[in-house]
C-alpha cells in the first residue's frame, strides 16, 4: 500500500471521544458538589487519561487522544471558553434528539470572537501530550461552524446580533480568524493531527431540518458555502506538516441521533473544504448511499462503517463489501476506516461497555489490515 496511509488519518482511525471510567464519573460529581477540588480532579482525570493512553496503544491505534475526558460536552466546553462567546442556559436543546435528551444549552456573543492564549484546552493538550510521551497525539475540537450554526441558525427565532456582528461577514471573519489562532498555538505546543467536529452538515442532509429552516427564510446552501469559505480561511493558517481532518456526525448522544439523509445535498459544497480527510457516519441507512462521494476527488474519506452507539460487532465481510462498494467512487488509496463517531460524546457515553468498545476497536483495525494489506 502506498506511503501516505502512514500517514493521518491512518487506515484504521478513531474518531476521538472514549467512555468515561466509573472513577472518572465520580470525581467531576464530586468537583460539582464541591467535594474535591480543582487540583485533585485534574489528578482524577490525569490517571484516567494516562489508564486509557495505554489502552489506545495496546490497541495498536497509531494516535492517542485524551478521549475528551476533561470536557462534558464534545463542542460546548471548547466554544464557550472562546473570547466574546458565552454559554446560557436553554428550555431545550437546539436538535430533537430521537430519544433521551441532553440538558438544553446555547450560546450568545458578547463581543469580539477570538481564540485566547490562556483557552482551557491547550494545557487539556499538554497534559495529554506529556501523558502520550513521544507518542502521536490527535485532538479533538469542534468545527467554526458550530459557533454559528448553534446560536445564528438553530437560535435563529432567538439571536440578537451584537452591533460588531450585524453585518454577518464579519462574524464569519472573526470566527476564522479564532480557529487560525487556535491552528497555531496547538501547533506551537506540538499538535500535529486536529480535527474538526461538525454537526452541521449531517443536519443539512436531511430533508425534513431544510424544509423547517427554509420556513424560516434560512438559506442553508448559502449557509453551507459560507461555512466552506469560513472553514478554508481558518486552515490557510494550517503548517505544512499538520493534519487536519473533519468527522460529520448526525448525533450520537447517549447511542441516539437527531438527523438522518444522504450527503447528496451537500457532498458537492462540504469536499471543497481544504480538509486533509473527511470522516463520515456510515453505520447505517440514514447516511444513505456511497453515491455523494464521487465529489470527493482527491480527497481522503474514513468510512464510518462501524458504529460506535451499539455494542452488536458488524461481520467483518459486510463491511469489506461496503468498503469495496465505495471503490467504485474513490479509490482505495484514499479510503480508510473508522467507528461513525465517538464513544462518548457526552460524559454520558453510549450504552455498551468498555470491554464493547475496545472490541469494536479491535473489529476496526482487523478489517483495516484485511483490506490495506
């Protein structure tokens, strides 16, 4: 197989999130209810991430990452921690999710949107760089659109522009702007391999979430382009021998979902983003066909064939006929494999066990090497 599937996203990949340990769970109860204090929950998450390195490494993957173990959320956390961004209290959440619910949150902007040097998540890089050694480190952060799509187009009945951002470009500008400082100070602290997670475009696939935001006189195609030409601003900043990628999701709270539809309607738009690979959600017949990817070009796709919400293995056959079906779009060499998300989005996590999710690490990586041999 050639040279670059050495290189990330790797042939056989995770998305980045992990289930919580039940010491885990109790120590930030614990830091809630001012048991504990900050220093002694930073112990409590530094033993469990350092347990779960050697785990991801026993496990043969060829990147570690934190598991997003310091955060409850996999996007809130990292936006709210934004200059000029703030997080507020909600009745709902912005998706209906097709089962248990999240606790209702949104955001607002109070001023200028900037990545700021003392942002919580460089020394949650850190900590997770020291832990890893000289190991290969990946990390997780949500994409520009989601500090967007979340107040301006979920929010949209309810966003009050602040007078820096009544014309909407600038608010695109700045937020670009933000993730090239963010870029860069990862990059200066030894990150080599992010990635973006975006919500964004598995809600614009399906019909039923454009039909209700057209009624609200939301252009989601323009949306959509405006999100591209954000996101290919931002990675201008990205150094040559870093990797960027992006995992498209349609929801995976507590094993659930909240949108579904092939990436017909937005695979043309969504591969003129200057990503170095696409992970996408394949584990079932809500991202329907392979037939979008022939938009990708040159462009590496990590099929998400695998789900990570339920704990039943796929047969591993299947799945190499699936792969071998997106041939037929993409060739091979361009192709990799992962689970269609994390396993743990929330603090939540899915409903399977650690042992279930390790073993659908292990199914990932033995298909991998039965396909790039």
């Amino acid at each position: 197989m050639s040279e670059p599937t050495k290189q990330p996203p790797f042939i056989y990949d995770i998305v980045g999130s992990f289930l919580r340990p039940a010491s885990l769970k109790q120590a930030r109860a614990d830091f809630a209810e001012g048991k504990i204090s900050k220093d002694e929950l930073t112990k409590a998450e530094d033993e469990a991430i350092a347990d779960l390195v050697a785990k991801e490494k026993a496990a043969g993957l060829r990147a570690v990452t934190d598991g997003e173990f310091r955060r409850a959320m996999w996007h809130l956390d990292f936006l709210a921690a934004l200059d000029g961004v703030e997080e507020i209290d909600a009745k709902a959440w912005s998706v209906e999710f097709k089962g248990p619910k999240p606790k209702g949150a949104q955001l607002r902007f109070t001023g200028k949107v900037d990545f700021c040097k003392d942002h919580p998540f460089l020394e949650h890089y850190r900590r997770l760089r020291d832990i890893a050694g000289d190991y290969p480190t990946k990390l997780t952060i949500p994409s520009p659109s989601m500090l967007h799509l979340i107040p301006c187009v979920r929010g949209k009945q309810t966003y009050q522009p602040i007078e820096r951002y009544q014309d909407e470009s600038a608010l695109f500008h700045d937020i670009a702007i933000a993730y090239q400082h963010a870029i860069k100070a990862f990059y200066d602290e030894g990150c080599r391999y992010l990635q973006f997670d975006d919500t964004a475009w598995g809600e614009f696939c399906d019909q039923s979430k454009r039909e209700a935001y057209a009624a609200q006189d939301i252009d989601l195609d323009k949306v959509a382009q405006d999100y591209v030409d954000m996101i290919n601003l931002a990675l201008e900043a990205k150094p040559a021998d870093m990797t960027i990628t992006t995992h498209i999701c349609r929801g995976n709270f507590r094993s659930t979902w909240f949108s579904s539809g092939g990436y017909e309607p937005v695979a043309k738009t969504l591969f003129g983003a200057n990503y170095d690979g696409f992970f996408l959600e394949y584990d079932s017949d809500r991202a329907g066909d392979f037939e979008p990817l022939r938009y990708a070009k040159n462009r590496v796709v990590v099929l998400g064939l695998v789900t990570s919400k339920f704990p039943e293995l796929e047969d591993e056959d299947a799945v190499i006929a699936r792969i071998h079906e997106a041939q037929r779009y993409v060739p091979l060499d361009q192709l990799r494999l992962s689970t269609q998300c994390g396993f743990s989005s929330t603090e939540e996590g899915n409903v399977l066990t650690e042992d279930e999710q390790w073993a659908k690490i292990a199914l990932v990586k033995r298909i991998a090497e039965r396909v790039w041999k």
